[in-house]
C-alpha cells in the first residue's frame, strides 16, 4: 500500500476501516465483508471511497443494462475482491427499486453468486463469485430505507458505520479549504497478494474476538455474524503488518472501530477511534499532550462519555 499524502483530516477511522475491507480478500481462509458508510452529506464519504483502488476491486456508477454487464465480467475475471460504490444512492436513483439490488448483494455477500438471469442470458459460473461491497449513503437516506433493510437481510451481512466530525477537525478543514487547499490528498493502491496467506488465532485471542462480537451486537441479536465480522478484520490486520498470527496489537486496533458499528447514537469521531488506540505503555497525560493536543478538553470529556455509554470504556478509566 502506498501513501502518497497525509491522512485526510476527521476520516482517519473510516480510512483504516475502508483498508481492513480491502485486505480480507488476502486471506486464504476469509470472504469479504459488506460495508456501508453513514453520514451527513458533504463529510467526505464518497470522496474517500475513490481515493482506494485494488487489483481485484470494481468501481462501480451504473448498474443498469451495460453497467451491470461490465460488472459481472469484471466479477467473472476476479472471481473474488470488492465492489466499489461510492454513492449508492446516486446509482440507485438510476435502477427500478432497492430491492433487486439488495438482494443480489445479500447472495453475493453470503454464499456467492452462481449463475445470473438477465434478458435472454442465462449465465452460471464453475466457481462461487464471493465479493464484498463498500458503499456510502447519507444519514437521511439511510434511515428512511432501514425498514427495507431490516427486511431483506441487508443490515445483517454489512457492517454499518457512522461516523461525524469533531469541531476542531471541521475548523482545520475549514481553514484548508478557505486557502485553496483541499482535505489532503493521499490514494491508496492494495496488490493482490500472489498467494493467499493464513493468519492464527489462539484460543486466548479468540476470547477476545468474541468479546468485541458481543459488544458489536449490542445485546440486541445473537453475536455469531459479529464475531465473524470482527475476525475478519483482526486477521486483515495482522496481514497488513505482515504478521501470521493475530496479537494484541491487531485487537486493540479493531477495537478502536467498534463505536463507529454500535448504532444509534451518540455518533463517533476521529476522536473516540484515537482514546480507544491509547497504547497501555504510553501514560494517558503524554497521550493527551501528544496525540490529542489539538482537541480541547471539552471534546475529549464528550468523546469519552460516548464511549462510557457504549461500554467501550470504564468511567474509571484514563485510557
């Protein structure tokens, strides 16, 4: 992976989000997740989504007749990787309904496409197509189809994270944009690895993995597709550090992520994702000088209760 800038400015935790999606398909043993960003507009979403290309990811603005097609050939060629979307309401508002699409992404998400009918065409495949699906949408967009979503199994098999700005990062995008500059301008390129790798979990880590699944689930459902999904991405962590076997490191940053999945709200920040990546080594004062130097302390005490309220972090606690 290649940076060629700085990160951007409020969207550091959607990025490492976004990098954990891309790196699953590297994992011998993993299908790809589902992920779909949550936000008001104008806080980058879509923006951030064009900033990462992959060997085996497919950029997608059309899904109707052709568009459809060429995606599907694409799939064929791959046979596993991500499809991209940047603005899945845009490409929607061009197709007849919701409901078609999100029930080709469920099978593509679960047991993989076999076969597609469409027109004259019947076409199956020797080999599952397994893909997983990044996609953004406004709050408001989101909330007026989450019946729908509910219904047609969609919000089960993605991971849906919601994220906002703190002031102080809206003031020092603000004040880039106000002199010509733009909020960074970093891209991100994944290789496809020539073999796929196995990454261990040992059973003690395991624990851990199905802690964070139940915090993920919120008490709310049973925790089996959580704990999947938060294995998925430890593993993908350790791969992007070139370790076979996950550590604590790996666990403690997917934890930082969990608040930005446990809905409703209060919605996280940069903020609460850069309070729950604290390493235990570093005291929390020279953490907060620091790291947090440029929050004031009235930001990181509202960080810290959303993350209280969301069990991600003990009141006694200074990290």
């Amino acid at each position: 992976m290649k940076k060629e800038e700085k990160q951007l400015i409020g969207l550091k935790a959607a990025t490492k989000a976004v990098e954990l999606s891309l790196h699953i398909p590297c994992l011998a043993d993993e299908r790809p997740l589902g992920f779909l960003f949550v936000a008001q507009p104008g806080t980058g979403k879509s923006f951030l989504l064009t900033k990462f290309r992959a060997e085996n990811m497919i950029i997608v603005n059309d899904i109707t007749g052709r568009g459809l097609e060429n995606v599907i050939e694409k799939m064929q060629r791959f046979k596993t990787g991500y499809v991209n979307i940047p603005d899945l309401l845009k490409v929607m508002s061009r197709t007849k309904g919701w409901e078609a699409f999100l029930t080709l992404a469920n099978i593509v998400l679960e047991e993989g496409l076999t076969a597609i009918s469409r027109y004259d065409k019947y076409v199956t495949f020797d080999v599952p197509l397994n893909f997983g699906i990044v996609t953004a949408m406004t709050s408001r967009c989101f909330k007026s189809n989450f019946n729908l979503f509910e219904k047609t199994g969609f919000l089960s098999r993605f991971g849906v994270f919601s994220f906002d700005y703190e002031k102080e990062d809206e003031k020092k995008i603000t004040s880039r944009l106000s002199v010509g500059k733009t909020n960074g301008d970093l891209k991100y390129f994944i290789p496809t690895p020539s073999e796929k790798k196995f990454v261990d979990i040992d059973p003690e880590t395991g624990h851990a993995i199905r802690d964070m699944g139940r915090l993920l689930s919120n008490g709310k459902q049973k925790p089996f597709r959580a704990v999947n999904f938060v294995r998925r991405l430890v593993k993908a962590n350790a791969i992007m550090n070139n370790r076979e076997k996950v550590t604590r490191e790996d666990l403690r940053e997917v934890y930082a992520l969990i608040p930005f999945f446990i809905p409703p709200e209060p919605i996280s920040t940069d903020l609460d994702w850069l309070i729950l990546k604290k390493p235990k080594s570093v005291s929390w004062k020279k953490y907060r000088e620091e790291t947090l130097e440029h929050y004031s302390d009235d930001s990181v005490y509202a960080a810290r209760q959303r993350l209280i309220k969301k069990q991600l972090l003990k009141s006694s606690s200074r990290a």
